[in-house]
C-alpha cells in the first residue's frame, strides 16, 4: 500500500498495489486435454512476462520430469518476474522446487496442504493438530531454502473459521510471508469472501506483517467477483489464469481482473504492473497452444467483446463510442470495435459503413437503400462489404 494525493477530493489516499501470480503453466494446465510443451511453457513464460505479472507459477517440480524440467527451463528464461512451483508439505516436493527453481532471477514457493474437514477426513486422515504440525515442519523447511514462501491452506473457505485463523497463524509463525486463501472448489460468494477476510483481519495476529493472496475457482461462475471482493478485503495479490482455464471450470480470467481494476479505478482504487495493451496477444497465445477457442461472448478478449449489433446501439456509438463501450479494444490491444451489419442494424450505421466503403452517400439515398439492405439483411446472419456493393450496383441500375 502506497500514499497518494487525490486533488479533487483533496485527500491524502491510500492507493494499493495489486501483484498478479498467474498459475497458466500449473492449475491452467489441470484443464483437461492440455499439455504444453517446454518450448511453449518458455514461450508463454515471456507473453506473461512482457504483460507484466508478478509471479508465474511453472510447475510442479515433483509430479513429473517433464514438469521439473519446465520448471527449470522458465527458471532460465525469466528475468523480471518471479518464479515459483508448487509442493505439497512433503520434504520431497520441496526439494524439488529447491533445484528446479535455482536458476531463477526472483523466486519463491508455493507449499499447501489442505485444511476443511472433508478433506482432512477423507483425503489426508490427519486430525487438526497433525494438519498444524505439518504445517511448521514444511513451512519452516521450505524458508530453508527460499527468502519468500507462500501457503496455501487448501479448500480455505470450506475450513472452519478458527481452524483457518490457526493454520494461518502457524505458517506465519514458521516463516510464511505470503499467505493465500484458496476457494478450491469455487464454492463461496464475494459476500462471504469478505466475512472470511474480516475474520482473520480480526483474529491472526500478524495479519498485517504477510501479504494476502487469494485464488478463486470458476465452478459457480464467481472467481473473478470473488477476487474482485478479496481486494476490497485485504488481499493485494490475486491468483489465475489466462483465459480463465483450469481445473474443471477453471481459475479466475487474469484479463477480466486487471481489465476491472482498469475501468473500475475509481472503486477499486488499486494499482498493479499488468501491461493491458499486450492482453489480447497473451490471450491468443493461450487459446492457441491449448486449443480452445475463445468463446465468442468472453469479456475482454471474446470476439464480441468490441462488436454492436443492434440499431440503437450501433447509432449511439457513431455518436458517441463511450455510450456503450466502457473499454475500448485499443486498451487491451485487440482490433478496433465493430458494427456488424444484421437485420437489427439501423440506417445510421448502413450510411456510415457505405461512406467508409467510399460511397457518396447521403441520409436521402437511404430511404431507398436501407428497404434493400433490410432485405438481405433478413435472409443473413451478417451482410458483407460484397453484399453492399451488390445492393449498390442494384441502386444505381434503377435509379
Ligand atoms: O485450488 C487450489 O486449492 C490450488 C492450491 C494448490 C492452491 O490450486
Ligand atoms: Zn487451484
């Protein structure tokens, strides 16, 4: 958190400043039927870099020799970003992180282990106090070895709330300095995300002296909003994807987050390093590499995201782009914004499109042009430049 001066309300602020963690390379790649090579990990690693996050999650060094070996070759490749894998609180793990990561300019780890009921019961069969010592033996091995280690009490918003504040306390006190709350499962709402951050604002001792990270999943559709609602309580990093791909419905949309801050600055009144103008350019590298196409509708990087169809709206943005557009395609380095022609289109827009077409067409022309336009218009999806020029041929043969 820094101190900033807002003239107009003539106020001494405080602006925070948000670090994104992206974990493309490790939950990204728990999307099924994803498998990036190491070329691409490297590749992707750079996009990311050059978009300006803060941390990038590369692997996790113990599940596989291609994941160590990843972990490894973005160690190398990276300079500016630091670099973290994932291990469970297992000594094993942890040493592989320790070697995968040397190279590493900036680095960190990331240990978890996971802290409800359900999954201590079913999952671990280890009791609250056994969860807590493990938590200080790993903790504390890990800061062996690194300046930075971040825990994660995993399925944290499904832990009971004292427990939660205990394991907390515990990583701390063992040497955590970054502590992040995960919503595994996507089951919590940014109402109750709240409540979950006043809770242990109120109740772990150090809660000012770690930063607090969240990472939300996208099962009920609520990551984005969830960390959305973290900042607002206490977070400043926030963990996703790109593209929002992950594990069954995916992480928080890493693009939709920084785009949010952006267009929401007044409210969030959050600062962070993301470089906007190269979102698109990593979204495509994603959607390439994974195969999965961008659905036409995603916000931010979705081929409709700039795109306005019906006759109202497309008359309002010839007058006035801002009436409905809140970003402009410019910001996120996507293509300029489009007016499809369709049968909602209205004349206004028809004109202006023929105009840029180099017709020399007047508001007068259009009373005969448009009935034929909405002709065509009704037996097509989208009229082309070709089917202008043919309604234009046609025009000037009866007139
Ligand atoms: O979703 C989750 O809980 C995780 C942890 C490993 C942080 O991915
Ligand atoms: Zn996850």
């Amino acid at each position: 958190m820094f101190f900033n001066y807002d003239v107009q309300k003539g106020l001494i602020i405080m602006t925070k400043n948000i670090q994104f963690f992206d974990t493309t390379l490790r939950d990204g790649e728990q999307t099924i039927g994803v498998n990036f090579s190491i070329d691409q990990k490297v590749a992707i690693a750079k996009q990311l870099e050059a978009w300006g996050i803060d941390v990038i999650e590369a692997g996790f060094p113990v599940a596989s020799d291609g994941d160590f070996k990843a972990v490894e070759a973005v160690s190398h490749a990276v300079t500016k970003a630091c670099v973290t894998g994932l291990a469970r609180a297992k000594k094993g793990d942890i040493d592989a992180c320790v070697k995968a990561t040397q190279a590493a300019a900036h680095k960190q780890i990331h240990v978890f282990i996971a802290t409800s009921p359900i999954h201590r019961k079913s999952k671990l069969h280890m009791s609250q106090d056994e969860v807590i010592a493990s938590i200080q033996d790993h903790v504390s091995y890990a800061r062996r070895f690194f300046d930075i280690v971040e825990f994660s009490p995993e399925d944290a918003t499904r832990t009971e709330p004292d427990f939660l504040v205990r394991a907390v306390q515990a990583a701390i006190d063992a040497g955590a300095s970054v502590i992040n709350i995960p919503d595994t499962v996507g089951y919590t709402n940014p109402v109750e995300f709240a409540a979950l951050f006043k809770n242990l604002r109120e109740n772990v001792p150090d809660f000012d002296n770690v930063t607090f990270s969240v990472h939300c999943h996208d099962d009920l559709g609520m990551a984005v909003a969830n960390s959305l609602a973290s900042i607002e309580n206490g977070a400043t990093r926030i963990e996703g994807t790109i593209n929002g791909i992950g594990e069954r419905a995916g992480n928080a949309a890493l693009e939709e987050v920084a785009a949010a801050l952006y267009v929401r600055h007044d409210y969030y009144d959050a600062d962070n390093r993301i470089n906007l103008s190269e979102t698109k350019r990593t979204s495509d590298m994603i959607s390439d590499f994974t195969n999965m196409a961008v659905p036409h509708n995603k916000a931010v990087v979705g081929a409709n995201a700039f795109a306005h169809e019906s006759g109202i709206h497309q008359d309002g943005m010839l007058k006035n782009p801002q009436t409905y557009e809140i970003l402009t395609p410019e910001v996120v380095g996507a293509h300029k914004t489009t007016l499809p022609l369709g049968k909602l289109s209205g004349s206004h827009a028809v004109m202006t499109k023929l105009q840029e077409m180099g017709y020399n067409v007047t508001r007068a022309d259009m009373t005969c042009i448009f009935p034929i336009f909405k002709a065509k218009a009704d037996t097509t999806d989208v009229v082309s430049e070709a089917d202008l020029r043919i309604i234009m041929k046609h025009v000037s043969e009866v007139s």
